[in-house]
C-alpha cells in the first residue's frame, strides 16, 4: 500500500534541492540513481550499492523523451510507477524524484550537450540523437540533485563511458560509478525491454552472451580480436538475430582495438530478435 511507503516521492526540481538542502546541512552524503523506471533487480543492484556509497539515497524516474528516436519505442516503454516505488522502498531508498516532461524540458527548452570521444560509432551508428539526449537529461539530474556519486549500469557500457567523460569534462562535482550487469541464470542481461520477447525469442536471447564469452575466451588466449569476432558475428546471426554489432573496443576510451596488448578489451554487442533489440558487453 501507498500509505506504508517511508520513501518520500517529489516531483518539483524546487522540492528535489529543498530535501538535498536539508541533508547537505546535516552532513549527510548523498548518491542518485537515475532510470526511466520499470526498475527490476539490475536496478535494485544500484540502489544496494548507492546505499553502501551514501547515507542517502535519491531515485529519479523519468522516461526521458529525448533519447527516443521518432522511430523507437517511446510510447510503448514500460511505465510501472507504482511498482517502482516498492522496489525502491524496499532497497531503502529515502528519495523518488518523479518529474514530467515539462519540469525537465520547460517551453522554450533549447539546450542540448555536443559529444564525441566514446560516443562515437557503436550505438551513435544506429541511433544518432540517442546519447545528446542521455547526456542532456543527465547533465540536468546531476545538476538539479548535485549528489556525491551516481551510479549506473555497466550493461549500457557505452553509456556509462559517455557519462563519466561529460561528468570529468564538464568539471561536474560528482563520482560516476558504475555496477556490475546483473543477469538471469541463462547470462541474459535483465533489462527493462526484456519484457517485450516472445517465449521463442527469450530462449534464443542468451546467445548474445555466449558468444561474447566465447570471443572473450579467445582474445584471452590469442590477443588478436579480429578472429574472435568473427566468430561471435557468425554465432549471433546464426542464433537467429540481426546484428547491428559486435566490436572489441578499448574498455576506457572505447576506441576501436585490434590486440588486447594495445589496451583492456570490452566487448559490445547489440542486436534484434523479434521485435526487441537487446545490447550487451562484457570485459576480456
């Protein structure tokens, strides 16, 4: 019930700063957790280590339009307020910050966030306004909420990368640290857009991870990332996806590698099954 909730839910960027204010004053350190909701436990693995980080815990909620291309899911994403509540009641969250579009992108809204460096090419090639709009809305929650740290998944690794470059870059006052993905017992990572798969696609989806793990392996072995991936290409399409990627990228700069002598070696893939696209990565 609604009622029994001790987590306090604001939906003003004026109440978001009074609560901060009172905290800030009482010497309290305090950790964000952006998302766009539909939260499940990958989000719950944030919330678990945002409370290890702070003494106080604010998540926001917001599906941020700007990162949808016309031709994505936006009207379909999944939207569980409730839901979403009690799971960020239960991991003990203090704060839900909830705005709508207008709060964040008032009449008149004009600004946007240029980027190069990791966010070029991978998701950039497919979805070329995406990361502006990540970059914007994030810039915005870190500025509104001016937490200690700010976590984030490293399921979107390419994300996570562009994140923590503006973060530095922009001299904002904030620690982004990212967290482990969290998987299911099959090596599918949970994501909120799981929900979409068909019975029939959800028993293929783990292929995704497999053959990253296999390429992995390889590169582990031999160094060389060319023949690795192209065997992780072939076992992906094969598993009946159609691939937009996968790359062996350098893990900090996301600069494309060839050895993993040149650097650490992430792994990324995304792809469609069905109608569902599902991205991944993993570390050599």
């Amino acid at each position: 019930m609604t009622s029994t909730r001790a987590i306090r839910t604001v939906h003003s960027v004026a109440a978001l700063r009074d609560q901060v204010r009172h905290w800030r004053t009482d010497g309290k350190r305090i950790a964000l957790v952006p998302t766009m909701g539909a939260l499940h436990a990958g989000h719950v693995a944030l919330m678990d280590v945002a409370r290890a980080k702070a003494d106080r815990v604010i998540v926001s909620i917001f599906v941020n339009p700007t990162q949808f291309a016309p031709t994505e899911d936006l009207s379909r994403y999944p939207r569980t307020l409730d839901s979403d509540l009690d799971k960020a009641d239960s991991a003990g969250v203090e704060l839900a910050f909830v705005p709508d579009v207008a709060q964040m992108y008032p009449e008149g809204f004009c600004t946007t966030i240029s980027l190069a460096g990791p966010a070029l090419g991978l998701e950039t090639d497919f979805r070329p306004t995406h990361f502006a709009g990540v970059a914007t809305v994030v810039a915005k929650l870190l500025i509104q909420a001016l937490p200690d740290v700010a976590l984030f998944g490293e399921k979107d690794y390419q994300q996570l990368q562009v994140i923590a470059r503006m973060a530095r870059d922009l001299d904002l006052p904030v620690d982004v640290v990212g967290v482990p993905t969290v998987r299911e017992p099959d090596g599918l990572a949970l994501s909120s857009r799981n929900v979409y798969l068909s019975r029939e696609d959800r028993k293929a989806a783990p292929a995704l991870h497999r053959a990253l793990t296999a390429a992995a392996m390889r590169i582990g072995r031999d160094a060389i990332t060319a023949p690795a991936i192209a065997e992780a290409r072939a076992a992906i399409t094969a598993a009946g996806f159609d691939l937009d990627y996968v790359e062996a990228r350098h893990a900090e700069t996301l600069a494309p590698i060839s050895s993993s002598e040149e650097g650490p070696v992430r792994l990324l893939v995304a792809a469609r099954i069905g109608s569902t696209r599902l991205i991944d990565n993993i570390p050599v």
